[in-house]
C-alpha cells in the first residue's frame, strides 16, 4: 500500500509511520490473486500501525562494490544502527478474524540510513578509503561494539549466480 506523506515523521534520530484504518486485502497466496487454490479470493480487512525506528551510534559509510545495476551490492550510502518499536491492529471486514499487539526489535539487529543506488551511485566505487561492503551478519545483539568489529574488517562478499527475469514479478 502507499504511505501517504503525512504519516511519516522525521527526526534527526527517528523515523515513524502512522496508520489508521487503513483499506486492505489480506491475501492467502503470493503473489496474490482472484482465489487461491481452495477458490477462495482475498479478504478485505482494515489495518492500522504505529511503528518507530530510532538510531544510534556513529554512521557507518557504504561504498559500492560492484557497477553491476543487477548487483545487490551496487549502492553506497550511510547507515545506523537503529531499534524499532510499535504497535499493530487487523480486523477483517466481515468480523471474523481481529488481531492486535505491540513488537519490538530489540536486542536484534537492525540499522536505519540513506542510501543511493542505480545511476546515482556512479563513481563512488573510486573514492579512497577503507571500504566497508554494505553486508551484515546474523546478530542476535545490536551493540555498536559488536557491529564495529563484525563490520570495521574485511568481509569476503558472497557470490551470486543467475539473475531474476523481471517479467515474473511484475505482472
């Protein structure tokens, strides 16, 4: 669904998203269709969230590491550490099915940032410096220490093979 401008708030170290009421179809299959394979189409629901994302620490810059506009790892851009917490409400139309609860990212990893990619990227891999390849590990803790030790070092970047024709998800 769209975001509308006027849910979204920043700050210097924070990003939220309000939502109310908002129309929605709950699907049974992706991607989503008339029916699925029981014959049974996708059931308009009403969603609404509240969700903050909060930065910390110092930013960690991204160079691109590949000119391939395919590569995921053709983007550059700064990013933080960053937590989020909100809260969540679904009901479907019908009454059949509510649910609502409050989440939270913490203790998990997570980061926040702006970032550039496609043409907007072009000539960055050339700048000097040391290169911190825009990867991340599995963590189960979001420390800014542990995040500048599993980062601030050489990471060997994973190789990928093939590509995803883009005629398959776009219908």
């Amino acid at each position: 669904m769209q975001v509308p401008d006027d849910a979204i708030k920043i700050t210097d170290d924070t990003l939220t998203i309000s939502l109310t009421n908002v129309a929605d179809v709950d699907q049974f299959q992706f991607p989503g269709g008339a029916a699925n394979n029981l014959g049974i189409g996708g059931v308009p629901a009403t969603a609404s969230f509240n969700i903050t994302y909060t930065k910390s620490g110092m930013p960690r810059h991204v160079r691109p590491t590949s000119a391939d506009p395919l590569s995921p790892f053709n983007w550059a851009g700064e990013m933080w550490m960053a937590t989020n917490s909100g809260t969540f409400s679904l009901a479907y139309n019908d009454g059949s099915f509510s649910a609502q609860g409050s989440f939270s990212s913490s203790g998990n990893f997570g980061e926040m940032g702006t970032e550039r990619n496609g043409s907007f990227v072009r000539g960055e891999m050339e700048t000097e410096g040391p290169m911190l390849l825009p990867f991340a590990q599995n963590q189960t803790s979001s420390t800014t220490a542990q995040w500048t030790e599993s980062v601030g070092r050489a990471i060997n970047s994973p190789k990928f093979k093939g590509r995803v024709p883009l005629k398959l998800l776009v219908h």
